[in-house]
C-alpha cells in the first residue's frame, strides 16, 4: 500500500519512479499527487505531462485510476478566487472488489483541506495467512492455559538474554513449553 503526498516539484514521482522495481504485488496508490489535469478535474481545461507519468507508474504496477462513487472536488480552497480541485485519486487493480467503490466525504474536510477518501480494498486470499486459535471465555482450558502460561514466563532464565536471538529463542521456548 502506497500512500502519497507530492509536492509542487512532483517529488513523491520522482521517488517512484526510481523505485518502481522495488514494489511488486502494491495493492493501492492512493491521496495527494498535487496534479490537476482534466482527466480527472472537470473544472481544469489544462494537460499536465506529469499525468502521463502517473498513469505509467501505476500502470506498471498494474493499477488503474479507481473513480469515486461519487465524483467531486478533493480538495477544498478558501481563497474565493481559486476553485476547488480533484488531487487526491486513487489506483487500484481494476479486478479488485473496491474499484470504483470509494467514497468522497466533503462535509468532514474541515480543519483540513482536503476531503476525506474512505475505501475498502479487496485483498487477495493468496496474500493472507489468518490463524485463528481461541479457547472458551472462563473454560477449563483457559484456565488451565493461563496457569501453564504464568508458569512457562516464571521458569524463563532471562539471565541469558543478551541479544536478539537469545530473546527470539527464549520466546520460541515459551511457545513450544
């Protein structure tokens, strides 16, 4: 997950694309690119070429500009002379369950100026390993666990923990005892 704040210089692109190799399996680009571009802003007529290399770093990533379930300005300016404006985007993979599904919050951008961006993204079940072990609230096996457990931590010689590995075999001990 890659979250971004570009300044005016365009910084954060410069940063990924030097860096692109490095971030294989990103399931999201998302928040302040700081380009305003027709594309994406109706109210702005202009074309930047800093779009173009947006859309190359995402599409390298295999993401593609996920539109809002409600489209509006995502940035909100208090000098009546400029206008609001869309900055904020996010890239998703187009097969990922949240595409097009995120929302814009403008009534809550207050102290801030930019809205509030809420998505839900899909994560794939082949990135995601989940162990779910549980004993019953004031059963015979958790009282029995807590007890072998204050045990265990009683008996540990933490004389012995002089480095990293040392705690890390101490802890695996705890574990296995």
């Amino acid at each position: 997950m890659i979250n971004i704040y570009s300044d005016n210089n365009q910084t954060a692109l410069q940063v990924l694309w030097q860096n692109i190799a490095n971030m294989d399996n990103t399931i999201i680009l998302t928040e302040d690119f700081n380009i305003r571009v027709s594309d994406w802003d109706p109210n702005f007529i202009h074309h930047s070429s800093h779009t173009d290399d947006l859309i190359t770093i995402a599409d390298s990533l295999g993401l593609e500009l996920s539109p809002p379930s409600n489209p509006g300005p995502t940035r909100f300016v208090d000098n009546p002379c400029d206008t609001n404006s869309v900055i904020d985007l996010v890239f998703l993979p187009p097969d990922n369950t949240g595409f097009g599904q995120h929302m814009l919050y403008p009534k809550i951008h207050k102290p801030s100026d930019h809205v509030p961006l809420i998505i839900e993204v899909g994560i794939r079940e082949i990135n995601t390993d989940i162990n779910i072990w549980s004993i019953k609230k004031d059963s015979k096996e958790e009282k029995d666990f807590i007890t072998s457990l204050v045990q265990g931590v009683q008996s540990l010689d933490t004389s012995a923990i002089r480095s990293k590995a040392n705690l890390e075999t101490l802890v695996q001990q705890l574990a296995e005892g």
